[in-house]
C-alpha cells in the first residue's frame, strides 16, 4: 500500500507541476509576444510620425510655392502693361515717321 500512495502522490506531483511549468511558458509566452507587439506599434508610430513631418513640410513648401507663384504672376501682369505702352509708343513713333 506504501507503494500505491508514493506512485499516486508522485503522480499528482507530477501534473502538479506540468499544470504550473504549462503555465508558467505561457506566461513568458504571452509577455513575449506583448513586448514584440509594442516593438511593432512604437516602430509604426516613429513611422507615422516620421511620414506627417513629410507631409506638412510638402504643405508649407506648397503654401510657399502658392506665394512665389502670386508673385510671379503680378510680376508677368506689370511687365506685360509695360510691353503694351512700348508698342504703343514704338506704332506712334513709326506713325510719325511715315
């Protein structure tokens, strides 16, 4: 009877601890995959972050670029009044000569 009692009580040992070593790697498992996944998301994040300085330096280089442009468009309005006096005063000197 010793024997059948060492056997049952080694025996419930023995789930005993497969039970806790089961879920002592689950555990580690588990913590595991949670730091990668924070590793994943704060890589994303850099990422995204990274991407939304891009696209406000595009939006102040184009808000920049809308500026140049205004200006250059007044400058192209000015010289082409300018170029239609020349001409006028060019037909009005060959009037004149004629």
């Amino acid at each position: 009877m010793d024997l059948t009692i060492l056997t049952a009580a080694v025996s419930v040992i023995a789930a005993i601890s497969g039970i806790s070593l089961g879920w002592i790697g689950r555990a580690r498992s588990i913590k595991r995959d949670t730091e990668q996944e924070a590793g994943k998301d704060a890589y994303l994040r850099a990422d995204m972050d990274y991407i939304k300085r891009g696209v406000d330096e595009v939006r102040l280089e184009q808000r920049a670029q809308g500026q140049r442009f205004d200006l250059l468009s007044e400058r192209v309005t000015r010289v082409e009044e300018s170029a239609k006096q020349a001409h006028h005063r060019l037909n009005r000197l060959d009037g004149g000569r004629e």
